[in-house]
C-alpha cells in the first residue's frame, strides 16, 4: 500500500479525552474513531488489526474442534423470557421495539438463542459433543464505557458454546477451550494468566477469566510466578487426548484477584514465586451446567431410553477488547510495537527524498520485491519531512522500518530499523528486504 492512497490521517496531539495509552495511541494512528460513547468506527489501519486478531482465534478454535457458524446481533425478547433472565438482565440491555410493537433487544451474549437452537435440531445422545462459535458484535448499555475499545458498549466477541452429555464430559469440552485460550493469546505475544472467576449474569458455577499482564491494567493480579513462565500448551497438542494435565497443571497455581487474596492465599505461595501484577481481563470460560437447558426444554435421550438436560458452557474472547490490550501491553514513548502476527502491515518503507531519481527507484525496488513476497508492506511515499515520516512509522508501530535515503546509497546502503528494539542496521537493499523475509518466514511456521 502507498501511504499517498491509503487514509490514515494520523493526529500528532494527544486526544485530551483519552485517559490510557492504548485509547491515546488508538485514535492517534487513525485505527478507531468514536462515533458515540462506547460506539466506534474501526478505519481501514485499526480494521485489518481487528482482522488479525479475529483470524487467530478462528485458527485456535477450529484447531480445538469448534464450529464456525453466525447468529444475528438482533434477537427477540421472547427467548430471553423462555430462559428466564429478561427480566433479570437489568439496564445493560439495549431493548428495541420494531413497527409491529414486538420487543427485541441487541444481544449482550446468545447462550439463550443457542440453546433454543440447538433444541430444536438435536435430541440424542448422537448429536453431542459439539462446539459452536461464532464472532459477532455485541451490545451491553455499560454504565460508564470507557478506556476506548476496552469497556466499549459495541465490541466484537468470539463466544463458543458447548452441549455435552454429562458433567464429566462438559468438563473435557471446558478443558479444551482452556488449552485453545492460552494457545490463542500466546501466538499474539501475550502472557495469559487463567484465575478462577465469578460468574456473574451467565451464571454457573465454574469459571475461569484469562487476564493478560500489562501495567495499566484495570485489575490487579497476585499469582504464582510460574503460572506466567509456563509456556503455552503448543499448537500440536492433541484435542482428542486428556488435557486435564495440561489444566490442571495451571489451575494448580495460584492467581486471584489482588482484593480477594487473603494472609492464607498470600501462604499459598512461597516467597521467592510471588507475582503482584496488573491486567487485562481478555477472556471468560463457562460451565454453568443446566441452567439454560432446563428451562428451555433442550433435552437428549440416552441410551438406555431415558431424557436429560443437555450439559453446557458458554467461552468468550473480547476480540476488539485485545486491540487495546495489546497495546497497553506493547508500546514506548513512541507509539505502538505490534507483534507480527498482529500487525496490519508487516513493514514500513521510508523515502527520504521523494522525488530523487536513485532513492525513488531503490524505494520502488523494495516494494514490488516485498509485495511480491506476500509481505504487505506501507511504503510512506509522502513529501513530508524524514522527521514526521519517522514519528508517524513509530507511532503505528510496523515491526521493521526499511529507511531508503540519497546519502545512504551512494554508498549502496538502506538502513533497516527494528521497532521493538531500535536496533538500526546500514545493509544492501537486498540484505534488508532477506532480513524482514526471514522474519515473515519465521512467522509462518
Ligand atoms: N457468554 C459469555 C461467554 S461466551 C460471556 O459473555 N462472557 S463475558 O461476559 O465474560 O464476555 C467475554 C469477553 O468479552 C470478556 O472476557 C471481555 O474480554 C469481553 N468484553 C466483555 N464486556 C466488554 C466490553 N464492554 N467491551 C469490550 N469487551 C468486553
């Protein structure tokens, strides 16, 4: 892409309403613009992060054996009733009355049309285990939106939904979405700590949110120091065998909420382990059960001819939430630092002389190779000053910045800058663009 045709009309001040770095840093670089509170415009650069991020939960999930499918953002109020929490949702509901005075409402989560769903297609042992997800923008009236897209009142979420037979086989499709949550968050550079959780308004009573270490994070954090070193499960782990280990191995350490732990929990951890952190709620794990099966009539008939309930969970990923959150968790004084898996374009090209015959001919080099590549790359071909071309590349935070100016090539040298370490390296153009495509390859397996 050139930067002369694509829109990014980046702001140089800082936006006075914004109060963290992510929302700052957001609005800066032109990813999101707020159209009321809580109620955001994603612009083309923040729309391929979002984009990004989307695709490696959908990889994650159905590398984990869930099903892909998309429900509506408008349900009735009817089904909310059927399963007995319209009432009970309170004011962070949005509810809407179509022309033929029939009530419905921005759906805040779909456990309630799923289990409708699945009702009226499945009624036998046969027909479970299955995991269903979907990604789809949802709604919560929330109080007080705030810090940008992380407590937005309109924000995308990936919410997977599981039937099972029984208790015991529910917790294996609970394990699975486990190992595919801490599998998920690593491949986009994150340190996720799983904690036991409160239900809230899903109700059930076993949870688990995934937090995300970052220094601005709204909660604080007191875990085991190995909970956070572990390194993730892996991308070959085998959904089909036990991964109960692989759980039980996290859940065996200790990590609540800093408010909740007490002198016995403080015990619970030698000394030398201890880890008081902040972060970022990014995910919730769900098994609640019967609770919405019940009273919606979603049975299956075993066997040996008798009928249960069908045993579910309900797992959601804030994807638009994560945009944010990575950034709290990767930035300088200068901007962003994307990890490459996010990144909405994999390198920056900078000309330091548009219009000089040499660095215009070595710049256009460098893009067709790199586009050729797959690599995606934004080649800044702006007459703006070298100045604002390097304050702008920082602030959107490429992973590798190719610097193509007249001084430099008299001597047959482009400058290759690493933006999350700043290391600056004088190569041959055709070393620089070998060195960003070993990184890509890297990347891709
Ligand atoms: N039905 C369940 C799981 S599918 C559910 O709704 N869980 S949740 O309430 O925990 O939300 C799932 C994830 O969505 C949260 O972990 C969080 O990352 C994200 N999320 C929740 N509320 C907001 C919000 N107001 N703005 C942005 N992201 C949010």
């Amino acid at each position: 892409m050139r930067l002369t045709r694509y829109f990014l009309p980046t702001l140089k001040e800082t936006p006075a309403d914004a109060q963290i770095v992510s929302h700052r840093l957001m609005l800066r670089s032109c990813m999101i613009r707020q159209e009321a509170a809580g109620i955001y415009s994603w612009l083309p650069l923040g729309l391929k992060v979002l984009r990004n991020i989307e695709q490696i939960v959908r990889e994650e999930q159905n590398r984990a054996g869930a099903i892909e499918m998309l429900m509506p953002t408008i349900q009735p109020a009817e089904l909310w009733r059927k399963s007995g929490r319209y009432e009970a949702y309170g004011k962070e509901m949005l509810r809407i009355t179509d022309r033929h005075n029939r009530e419905m409402l921005y759906g805040p989560t779909n456990e309630d049309m799923i289990t409708d769903m699945f009702r009226s297609y499945c009624r036998s042992y046969k027909d479970v285990p299955k995991l269903l997800y979907h990604i789809q923008w949802k709604f919560r009236d929330e109080v007080r939106p705030r810090f940008g897209v992380m407590r937005g009142r309109e924000f995308l979420m990936k919410d997977t939904y599981s039937f099972d037979v029984d208790a015991a086989a529910a917790m294996k499709s609970y394990n699975r979405m486990f190992v595919a949550y801490l599998n998920t968050f690593a491949r986009m550079g994150l340190k996720a700590v799983p904690m036991r959780a409160e239900t809230g308004p899903i109700g059930g009573d076993l949870s688990h949110e995934f937090i995300i270490l970052a220094d601005t994070g709204e909660s604080a954090v007191f875990c085991h120091k190995d909970l956070v070193d572990m390194p993730p499960p892996g991308v070959d782990v085998d959904f089909d065998g036990d991964l109960q280990p692989l759980v039980d191995a996290r859940t065996a350490l200790y990590a609540a909420t800093e408010d909740v732990h007490d002198a016995a929990a403080f015990a619970a951890v030698p000394k030398d382990k201890q880890l008081s952190a902040r972060g970022i709620e990014v995910g919730q794990v769900f098994y609640f059960g019967t609770k919405y099966s019940e009273p919606m009539g979603a049975k299956i008939t075993l066997a040996d001819g008798s009928e249960t309930p069908v045993h579910m969970g309900s797992y959601g990923v804030g994807v638009s939430r994560i945009a944010g959150a990575i950034i709290e968790a990767s930035h300088d004084e200068n901007g962003i630092i994307w990890p490459m898996e996010i990144a909405p374009f994999k390198v920056g090209i900078i000309n330091l002389r548009q219009g000089d015959e040499a660095t215009d001919g070595a710049c256009e080099t460098a893009y067709q190779n790199l586009c050729n590549a797959g690599l995606e790359p934004l080649y800044d071909d702006s007459n703006e000053r070298a100045g604002a071309k390097f304050a702008r590349m920082d602030l959107i935070g490429l992973p590798w910045q190719i610097i193509i100016g007249p001084r430099g090539l008299k001597d047959g040298l482009v400058e290759i800058k690493e933006r999350a370490s700043g290391a600056r390296e004088s190569l041959p153009l055709e070393a620089a663009l070998n060195k960003v495509a070993a990184a890509y390859a890297r990347l891709n397996g």
